[in-house]
C-alpha cells in the first residue's frame, strides 16, 4: 500500500500499482492526477541545487549593482567637470 497526499492535506490509502517512467521516476495514478514519488534525498538535492543557483544569481546582482554606481558616479564625474 502507498500512502498518497491530497491538495487539501488528508491522506488516503491506495493500493495502486507504481510504474517508472522513461526518466526512472516512480509514478503512481491515483485516479485525481499522476502523482511523482521521490524520495527525500532527491528532494534535497534539487533545493541545494536550487540554493546554489539563487546564490549564483544574488551575486549577478551585486555584481551588476556596482556596475550601475560605478557608472552613476562617472557620469555624474563628468557632469560636474
């Protein structure tokens, strides 16, 4: 038996089969959707790949902050010659 979660939070015994998919991910028809089955070390790892990337992103915007002052001063520089 595997145990299946609903939008609204309740949990609901089901008895069907889980079939793989051509990725290798377990899916299981529930008859509302196809539910993906993962496990929590899959899981885990895609939030600290998602962690990395929006490090990686909240540097490009520093980065491109001080780009913006760096050439709001110059011209401003220029400006006042």
């Amino acid at each position: 038996m595997y145990k299946t979660f609903f939008e609204e939070g309740v949990t609901k015994e089901n008895t069907s089969p889980v079939q793989h998919n051509s990725n290798g991910i377990a899916v299981q028809n529930i008859g509302a959707g196809t539910v993906q089955v993962r496990t929590i070390g899959e899981c885990e790892r895609e939030c600290d790949g998602l962690r990395k990337e929006i490090v990686n992103l909240q540097d490009k915007i520093a980065m491109k902050d001080e780009i913006i002052a760096s050439k709001t001063e110059l011209i401003n520089q220029l400006k006042n010659k």
